[in-house]
C-alpha cells in the first residue's frame, strides 16, 4: 500500500517535472497569436496552449494542452513577431513552405470575447439555426473561388435556411450542409459527423472507381442502396478490371526487371530504351509513422535510384494516372528531378474574410542527378491534389509533354474546421497558380495529346492506349 507521501508525490510529479527549467515555456511563447488567413488563434498561458477556430460572428474553443517546452518546440516555430506551426514538421528542407503563420497580437479576435463556444467542455453550443450560420460564414469567408464552380453562394444559403428551423435534427441539418455542398463539386470539401461523410466530386469527370462503379450497376441494372451479395460481386469487378489495367501495363514492360520503392507506391522498369516510372501516391511511403522526415528520405533515395537506372533512356514517362494526392512536398521532390534551373513551380495565396493573403512563390531547384531529356507525363481524371500540383510544375518544363485526360481540378487542398455540434468541414481557401499564373482549379489541367484512361476497350484487350501514345511521342521526338 503507498504510503501519504508516495501519494502526495505521485500528485504533484507532473507538475514537478513541468515546472523543471528545460520544460517551461519562454516568455515569448506566451500571449495571443492568431492567423486571420486559416481562421486560427492560439493562446498561450504558462504551459498551456489554448486552441480556437473563428469567423467575423463565432468563435469556438477547439482544444486545450498542456506542453512541455521540447513538445511546444516540435510544433510550434518562433519566427519574427510570430508563430508558425508546419504541416510537415521534419522535413528538412523548405519546410516554411507549407503551413499555418501566426501574428502575435494583444487580444483574441472580438468574435472569441463575446458569446464563445467550447467545445472542450459540455457546456454551451448553438441551435441548429446558429450552427447552419456558422457552416454558411465559414464558406462565405473562407472558400477561395465559388467563380471556379460557378456557385452563387449566397442563393445556396438561403436554400439552405428555408430547410432548418430551431427544432431541425442532426440528420436534416446534416442533409442540408449536404445539399449545399454538392453544388461545389470539389473532392477536397466534406462534412463529417461521426462516420458519415458527404463529398462530391465533379459529376463530369469520375474517377476510376466511380466510373467503374457506374459500369457494374448499368451492367445489372442496379441502384443504391445494394445488398450485401451485390457489394461483393461489385467490389470483385473493380478488383478484377483494376487487374486488367495492372496487367496491361506489365505487358510493356520487362516483369523481372521491375524495381519497387516507397511500400510499392513508387516502381519502374524499361519498354526498349525508355524508362517508365509510376508513383501511386504520395503518401504512404512507409508503413509504420516514422514521419516526415523519413517519408522525405525516402522519396530522394528512390528517385536517386530511378534515375541511376534512367541514366542511358531517351526519355521517361511518369505515371500520375492513379495517383490522388497525398503530399505537396513529395509532388515538389519529385518534379525537382526534371528541372534543369531555378524556377517557380507554383503561386499560392490563402483566402480570408479580408481577401487573400500576399501571394507565395513555391521555388523548384535542380537535384545534381536530374533528368532533362524528353520526359511524357500521363494523367487522368483520378490525378488529384498533391498529383495535379507536380502536374502543374512539370507542364511548365519545356522537355515535359503532358498525355491523358484532364486532371480532376482540386488543386487547393482542405482546411478542416468545426462546428458546434460536433461536424466537422473541410474547405478549400488556398488559391494555387502556375508560374504563368492560371488556375486550374474545378477545370483540371488540359493534356498535350488527349487519349483515354482505361476505356472498357483498352481493358478486353489488354491495351493500354495511353502507354502506346507516351511510348510513340517519346521514340520519334
């Protein structure tokens, strides 16, 4: 049995440790910090990090931590009157090239002193009329381009309005947020209660597995919702024709001579003199969380090998048709091997209530092992996120030539942010540009030479049209 003073100790050790001159924080941590451009403030009391997410009317407590100096040090970097919190923490170059900038300030935003909600606690929330509200501000200040989708947001919302009252259930107000959404037709937007999810991406363009989804049930003149015998038979024949879309691609290449990378997100092999590379993902890369980091490094190992192996091809083609997204600083390595100078990739500004941020410029600079001959990228309508923005970089290389489909046109990436009663809304507020300063965004990258992606055709016979046309391009250029 512990004794009162192993008890008494046992109590105050955390404090104890905390309180240890390595662990607490400076004084220049400490105060309020807030990122009018992400929606974001934090403040700092002690060794306590309290987090909050606004718009000009809300304001919602998020999260409350307690952290050592080394656990604040990890996430969050001091820079000149400001704070600034990496996506990727641990990659070691760049890293100021993607995440959250925050301005020291002497007083949390005027919607946080007035009427705050916490969702750290069970006290006050907001009824659904509120909470509708809350979901309308954050698109109106937030979503960078309702031109792109040509979506007039303002007649969405009062749509929205006339389908919830005070009494509304979680389920309308879930279906209502739902409606208003599909409108946007932007893969990166979601709402998210629990494990049910609406996301919509554009109708126009299905990615692989929709479209195949699509296939099977015109096939057996089946809809929605299925049963549990169907699913299985539809999961079979995705699996199955993702299979003759696998084997096509082997048929022109040499099998035994394949090289697998990066938990096999990342192969290559040889057809006659011209190398073929194909990057699934651009995450994933390890299959236990090692981090950025490692992630990063092995990224730079694989390529370095790749293009050990490319040294003697006359060019390579660089497979983006399945791949959709992960990572923008793995798109930013990777097209760094086909650059031949310092050059911009892309230009990207963040939308807020007041606008847009000052425009960032995302440089690329050559690798010593780069590749500068002929280079035949192939894209799809699945090629997303993190995949069109390498895209978008290579289409500005002079020896890159784009073939396929139009990419899917979701650029921009998804802020996640909360509601009230608990749903969760992921948003697109960045604007990304190509160096030439178009954008892209709901429209998809337009291709050199437009072939089709697995076509019902190409898979009965074992052809894989987009292949033949990379291949043809880069033996007679």
């Amino acid at each position: 049995m512990q004794s009162i003073r192993q008890k008494i100790l046992a109590i105050l050790l955390p404090y104890i440790l905390l309180g240890c001159g390595d662990n607490r924080l400076d004084d220049s941590d400490q105060g309020y910090w807030v990122s009018e451009s992400h929606g974001s403030a934090l403040q700092v009391i002690s060794n306590t990090v309290f987090s909050y997410e606004f718009t000009d009317d809300f304001c919602l407590k998020t999260d409350v931590e307690e952290l050592t100096k080394t656990e604040f040090n990890l996430r969050y970097k001091q820079e000149t009157d400001g704070l600034f919190v990496p996506t990727y923490p641990g990659i070691p170059e760049n890293e100021d090239d993607y995440g959250i900038h925050y301005a020291s300030v002497n007083v949390l935003p005027e919607s946080c002193l007035n009427g705050l909600i916490d969702l750290t606690s069970d006290g006050n929330s907001l009824d659904p009329e509120e909470n509708l509200e809350l979901f309308l501000q954050i698109f109106e200040e937030y979503y960078f381009s309702f031109e792109s989708a040509n979506v007039d947001w303002t007649t969405v919302a009062q749509a929205a309005r006339s389908k919830i009252s005070s009494v509304s259930t979680r389920d309308e107000i879930f279906s209502a947020m739902s409606e208003a959404i599909s409108y946007l037709q932007n893969g990166h937007v979601y709402i998210l209660d629990g494990d049910k999810l609406a996301r919509y991406r554009r109708a126009d363009k299905p990615v692989l597995i929709d479209r195949l989804t699509s296939e099977f049930l015109q096939q057996h003149s089946l809809s929605p919702p299925l049963t549990k015998e169907d699913n299985q038979k539809l999961n079979e024949y995705i699996e199955d024709n993702e299979s003759l879309i696998q084997k096509s691609i082997i048929g022109y290449l040499n099998y035994s001579q394949l090289s697998y990378a990066a938990n096999n997100n990342i192969i290559w092999g040889k057809h006659n003199n011209i190398g073929y590379l194909h990057v699934a993902s651009f995450n994933d890369f390890t299959t236990g969380s090692d981090g950025h980091a490692e992630t990063f490094r092995i990224m730079h190992e694989s390529m370095s090998k790749v293009l050990e192996d490319f040294s003697d091809t006359d060019g390579i083609v660089i497979d983006l048709r399945f791949n959709g997204g992960g990572y923008a600083y793995l798109a930013k390595a990777l097209v760094e091997y086909f650059v031949e100078k310092d050059t911009t990739g892309y230009i990207k500004s963040a939308k807020f209530a007041e606008g847009f941020t000052p425009e960032v410029n995302i440089e690329l600079s050559p690798k010593v092992s780069n590749f500068v001959r002929p280079v035949a990228v192939l894209t799809s309508n699945s090629t997303s996120s993190a995949a069109e923005l390498a895209v978008l970089m290579l289409s500005s290389l002079e020896h890159v030539t784009l073939i396929g489909e139009r990419t899917q046109g979701m650029l921009s990436g998804s802020l996640p942010k909360s509601l009230a009663n608990g749903f969760k809304v992921g948003i697109s507020n960045m604007k990304q540009l190509s160096s030439e300063r178009q954008l892209f965004e709901q429209e998809g990258i337009p291709v050199d030479i437009e072939v089709s992606f697995a076509s019902m055709e190409d898979r009965k016979l074992g052809r894989d049209s987009g292949l033949d046309a990379a291949f043809s391009f880069l033996e007679n250029n």
